[in-house]
C-alpha cells in the first residue's frame, strides 16, 4: 500500500476545502489549530541573559492533537506545512516542524495565496524550506510584545489596578484616542451664517441654488483672517438678506472643465477593515472574521468547500496575471469595451508594503454575488460582495464628468453655483467609492455671461464649528496605516484589547476614552515616553519588516530595546507612588444601603454602582436627562441606546408612555411657538435646528430645512411601520406554527 503526503493546515474549515481539491487517496489534511508551541503565560519566558533565548513550551489542550500529528506524519511518506503565507504562518510551521521531527532546511512548507485548486496543485508541485528571516521577525515581535506586557504590566496592577495591561502597540492607540478626546474638550464652538439663493434667469428659466461667497471682494469665511469675513450673528445675516432683495445679480463668469474619478485599487487588509466599517458598519474584527471565512471556504451546493477570496492579510495591491485577464474578459463581456482600458490598471503599493501577497480578491471573478448569494450569511454577502465590486471596479476605466461652475455678481455681492453630470459612469457602474449612496447629477441651466437673473429665495442658514471628530474603526485604522503604527493584521485584536481592559469604550460606534484610559495614558507618557511614542513605535515596526528581509539581526534589536526600558522601569518603580483613578460620585443615594453611588466604567460603558461593594452590590443604569419635558405626558425626556449601542430618546415612563425620537431635544424654545427644539445630525456631519411642533409655523413653511425634516419624519414612519408590518407577520407565523403543533398533538 503507497504511503499518503500529510498535509498540515491551521483550520478545520480549510483542511475540508484542500482535502476536496487533492483527494484523499495520495493526501491527508489535518488542521492544527493554529499554534501548537508558545511562550508559557505563568512566566516571562524570555532567557535575557542568554542572548534572548525564548523558552518555547506546547500549548496546554493540546496534547492529543500533537499526539495524532506525530503518528499520521510518522506513517506518512513526506509532511507539506500549509500554514498562513504570513510571518505568523511562517512561525507556526516552524514550530510544527520541530515538533514533527522535520528539518526545517528540508523543503517542506507549501504556500498558496488563495484556496483554489490551480493554487494548490502549483504549491504542492513548489514546496520550499521555511523562510527563517520571517519567522525571526514574528519572534521578535512576539518577544518585544512579551517584554512590555510581562515587564510593564505588573507596575500598573502594584500602583493602579488588577488586571490591567499594557502592550507595545495598544498603548499607543489608546493615547491616539485620548489626544483626541482633549482635542475636543479644548474645542469651542462657534456661531457662523451663510446665505444660500434661489435663481432664475430671466425671463423664463429652471431655478438653480447658489451660495454667497464673497462681499466687497472679500471671501466668506467659517473662521474670518484678516483678509476674510465672516458672517457671525443672525442679525448680520438678516441686514446682508435684506440688503440683498434690492440688486439685481447677472452672471459675469462661467467656467467648464471635465473631471475624471479614477477607480480606487483593489483591497488590502486596512482598506477593506475601513471600507466594512463606513458602509457596512462592521467593526474591524468582525471584519476579518468573516474575511476568514470567506478565504478557508464555503460550501457551495454541488461544488462542495470552495475558497471565495484570496488571503485577506496583505498590504499589496498586486494582482495575477490570470486574474487581471479574467477580470478584463468578464468586463468585456458584460459591461462592454468602453469600460476597458487599453491595459490594466497597476497599483503602486505604499513605501511600508512587504508585498508578500496579492490584494484581496476574488478567486473566481465568474462566482458573481448573485450566484453564490443562497450560500452565504447575509454577513458573507455583503462583504463577498463589497470585495467583488471593488476589485471589478478597479479594472475599469475612470468616471467621466461634466463640471460648471457659475459666478454671479450684484452690487457688492458675489454668489456662485456649481453643477455637475456624469458623462461616462466608469468603474461606478460597478462600485461606488463615496460614502453616499448615490451621486445625483446636479444640472443648471443654460447661462452666458452677462445673464441677468432674478432671486427667488434668499434663505439665511445657521452653522455652528465641529470639533475633531472622534475614531470610528474605519479613520483609527487609517491613522495607525498612515503612521506606519503596527501592521494591518493587528488592527483588529488592539481595538479589542484597548476595548476589553476598559482603557476605552465604543459609543455610537466612536471611540471614547474612559478615565482609567486618561490615568494610564499619563502615567505612561510621563515615565515611558517611548512606550506611547508613535515614531518610535513606528520605527520598532520598520525594524521588524528588515528583520523579515534579513538585513537586521533579531537579538540585536532586542538588545537595543530592553536595556534602556529596563533602566527605565527601575526608576518608574521607585518613583512611581500608589495611582487611584477617583470614582465620579453622582447625586443618585442607594436604596439598599443609602450611599451615594459612584460612576463606573464597564465593557458597554458607563453604569451607577454602590460604594460599599462587596457588602453591597447594587448598580444601575445611568439616566442622562435632556433637560426636556414630554410632550405626551410631561416626565422626562432620557437618552436611551439600541440593542446595538444606537443613541435614541425617550420618556422615562415607557412604556406607559411610547414617545421616542432619533433627534436630540434641546433646552432652546421656538420663537413661534415655544416648543422645545430638535438637532438633526446628518450623516455628513451638518446639523439642523428644528420645532419639535408639527403644526408650527416654522414647520409649515416651504424651505429646504423643512423638505428635508419632511423626508426624514417620512423615512422614519415607513421604517416604523415596516417594523409593525414584520412583527406582525412574525406573530401571525409563530401563531399559525402552534395550531400546526396542536393539530399534530391531538392527531
């Protein structure tokens, strides 16, 4: 009987599609779950003064698992390691191959950027040694990483708080977050006006909106130079209207250009984590979660396991040859040549890409989501999807428009116009590259130079200055990229970490600084330096990638690093005295024990708990009061959130009383009427003041804000009544499935 050739993966799923693609009459697939040895979690596990030697030991749980892989590759006829073409693949088979007795000089590691069957076959005809510069590079990322979290967190445990940790990478973000969260308490916000209009041309023509942009020459500004005005106060804005109502604007310059949209580059791991978040709303680690499984494989009816995407932890925008001619014929095909450029589009990768992999694609452009939609979660498919549409698109040609722009002057008053028509829609046939839904054409009339034109409307709107926005998943991914701060595939587990030691919270789906996150950031700032430093943190990152390519020694730059942090953390020892992070006592008495309870910060935020804790353990929910009465039966108005962390409001009597808004109300009362106001935040960041009274005069009127507050009530209502409808049907269902059950009971 010929012996088999075992080959190792790391998971059950892609063990099942691999097994499909070489048999098992030659092959044997086993998974091995990831790492097999790793540093012991009871010590620090480091040999410093023996040239950094780590004390590697296997993972407890294990032992029947390296128990079965020891005698399947003892009775095999050669062992292939299959693990992830990364560092950290390249380490686990390091690791295997020392615990399967396999020279690790011997050609026995098989690489593979997608699970296909070409991809397989070719890598198993190629089988190469273990590139040892890589797995250097993760054992010192590996060791560097133990060095500040085994070295560093104890000190915070002794003078802050038990089960706190610091990390060479998530204490940086962490102060990323908390800079920013100052940024926006220093932050103050100010009152400005612009004046927007309704032309037409005389005599007869389509109205068209245009915005004040200059008086006297002078351009409008939200902060004024000296150079610029500003328009500060309703007052100033209403004299500038009424001023306004008395000229007479002509057109005294118009100008067409055409502009080109060029196609974004395919996926890397950073760009599909910020793409998922803005227009999917994933969070970065479901992000890769479901990446994962899309690349190990899904069963597709008949066709059994079959990997959708290629591996998708890669900073390369490279694709194949095969690939890029495949998508290029399914252009052809099915969009036309006048979507096909000459050749195909090349990305340029950024300077800190290893380009070790391709972008993340799919492995078969023909597995359209449409075809593979009855196969997969509603998760699967929105990012199949996503990733599909991006790397099509990024084979197309750019979107072509048609851009005008109008200046109009009267007296000393310049206003202008601008309008646009896409020409030629481009890869946006395929994919949308903004963040709105769809771009609508923006068409103005037919005007010459020297037109006169008359005011329809002159309507004074009101802005108040943002402040810096906080980090959602998408911009904190970007920034880390951009700041060359850890590398794409630990995005994910550092803003878990950061969430779950409680350093920060997730609010509307922002990241929010927690008091525990402001002490420990200061601490370390003030004693580490290094630690919190973004260049040098950076610089860590680039030494590493030359570890990688063999142009650093590994021991080396731990050397470098641990002797000054280890002075250092002898001095922070004794300098640093007992740290408490002060509880905020609120003005709530317990009713158990009648303390007054104090603020505390927990995984999902902010709640109420009693001082006496352990003897008394009562906590609550904090209520956060908008100041607002109901307006159905006069209690409070409270901030509530969604199942999933969604800001809504809501009476405190619910639910004896239903009244909810998505708008926040304010403490401001209508001049009209005297109802309480709503803010309106749109998703582009613009704000509106609105009557929460529907039969209010200001709410009657024909003006944008009131069009728009229009549509916004209708989306809200048809959504609610969709909601009503499913629910409904729900229990009509659940209804009609127990007669069922009842009939079946007495049959």
């Amino acid at each position: 009987m010929n012996k088999k050739t075992l080959v190792v993966v790391e998971s059950p799923t892609k063990a099942k599609t691999i097994e499909k693609y070489l048999g098992n009459k030659k092959y044997t697939v086993m998974a091995s779950m990831g790492h097999l040895r790793d540093l012991p979690k009871s010590q620090f596990g480091i040999d410093v003064e023996h040239d950094f030697t780590p004390k590697y030991i296997n993972i407890r749980g294990k032992g029947d698992l390296i128990k079965a892989l020891k005698k399947e590759a003892k009775k095999s006829e050669k062992v292939y390691l299959a693990s992830d073409p990364d560092r950290e693949g390249e380490a686990i088979a390091w690791h295997l191959a020392y615990i399967l007795g396999i020279d690790e000089h011997e050609k026995c590691r098989i690489v593979f950027n997608e699970i296909t069957k070409p991809a397989i076959q070719e890598a198993v005809k190629n089988p190469k040694a273990i590139n040892i510069d890589r797995v250097d590079a993760q054992q010192a990322r590996r060791m560097l990483d133990r060095i500040v979290g085994y070295k560093l967190s104890p000190l915070l445990w002794k003078k802050i708080r038990k089960g706190l940790s610091a990390g060479r990478v998530q204490s940086v973000t962490v102060k990323m977050i908390c800079d920013r969260e100052k940024e926006i308490q220093k932050f103050k916000s100010e009152e400005y006006w612009t004046v927007d209009f309704k032309f037409k041309k005389k005599p007869r023509s389509n109205m068209f909106a245009a915005e004040l942009i200059a008086i006297d020459d002078k351009k409008l500004m939200i902060s004024a130079k000296k150079e610029d005005i500003k328009i500060a106060s309703k007052t100033e804005a209403d004299d500038i209207c009424l001023d306004i109502e008395n000229v007479d604007f002509k057109v005294v310059e118009i100008k067409k250009r055409q502009r080109q949209r060029k196609a974004p580059a395919p996926f890397t791991t950073s760009s599909l984590q910020q793409d998922a978040a803005r227009k999917l709303g994933f969070t970065s680690r479901k992000t890769m979660m479901v990446a994962q499984q899309l690349y190990e494989g899904i069963s597709l009816g008949r066709k059994g396991p079959t990997g959708l995407i290629t591996y998708m932890r890669t900073d390369s925008t490279r694709i194949s040859d095969i690939a890029l001619n495949e998508a290029r014929t399914f252009i052809e095909e099915n969009f036309g040549k006048e979507y096909l450029p000459e050749k195909p589009n090349i990305y340029v990768a950024g300077k800190a890409s290893q380009d070790a992999h391709e972008a993340v694609r799919p492995t078969n452009i023909k597995l359209t989501p449409a075809s593979v939609e009855q196969y997969l979660t509603k998760e699967q498919l929105k990012l199949y999807k996503l990733i599909w549409q991006r790397f099509l698109g990024s084979q197309m040609l750019p979107a072509n428009y048609d851009m005008m722009s109008v200046t109009m002057q009267g007296g000393k008053y310049t206003a202008k116009a601008t309008g646009s028509k896409m020409k030629f829609a481009g890869f946006t046939a395929v994919y949308n590259d903004s963040d709105s839904k769809k771009e609508k054409d923006v068409i103005l009339p037919d005007l010459a130079e020297s037109d006169e034109l008359s005011i329809q409307k002159i309507e004074p709107m009101q802005h108040f200055t943002e402040p810096p926005a906080r980090y959602n998943d998408a911009s904190l991914v970007k920034t880390l990229e951009e700041k060359g701060i850890g590398r794409p595939s630990t995005y994910a587990p550092i803003i878990e970490t950061i969430l779950a030691r409680g350093y920060v919270v997730r609010s509307d789906k922002k990241f929010e600084p927690t008091d525990l996150g402001f002490v420990v950031v200061d601490l370390l700032e003030k004693y580490f330096k290094e630690i919190v430093d973004e260049k040098f943190t950076a610089d860590l990152e680039y030494k590493l990638d030359e570890i990688a390519v063999g142009k650093i020694e590994k021991n080396t730059l731990l050397r470098e690093f641990y002797v000054p942090f280890e002075k250092t953390l002898e001095h922070a020892e004794e300098e640093i005295g007992e740290v408490e992070v002060p509880d905020e006592v609120s003005d709530v008495q317990c009713e158990l024990c009648g303390r007054m309870m104090v603020v505390k910060q927990g995984r999902y935020g902010k709640f109420l708990a009693c001082p006496g804790f352990p003897e008394c353990r009562n906590t609550k929910p904090i209520i956060k009061d908008t100041g607002v009465k109901c307006p159905k039966c006069g209690g409070k108005i409270i901030e509530r959130r969604t199942r999933r962390g969604i800001v809504f409001y809501g009476c405190e009597n619910y639910p004896k009383c239903d009244y909810v808004s998505w708008d926040m109300p304010l403490t401001t009362n209508c001049k009209e009427c005297g109802s309480f106001l709503f803010r309106h935040r749109f998703k582009n960041g613009r704000t509106i003041l609105y009557c929460s009274n529907d039969e209010c005069k200001t709410r009657k009127e024909d003006t944008p804000i009131n069009r728009e507050i229009n549509k916004m009530k209708e989306k809200e209502q048809k959504a609610a009544a969709a909601k009503l409808e499913e629910a409904r049907a729900k229990a009509a269902e659940k209804e009609n499935s127990d007669k069922n059950e009842d009939t079946t009971a007495k049959e």
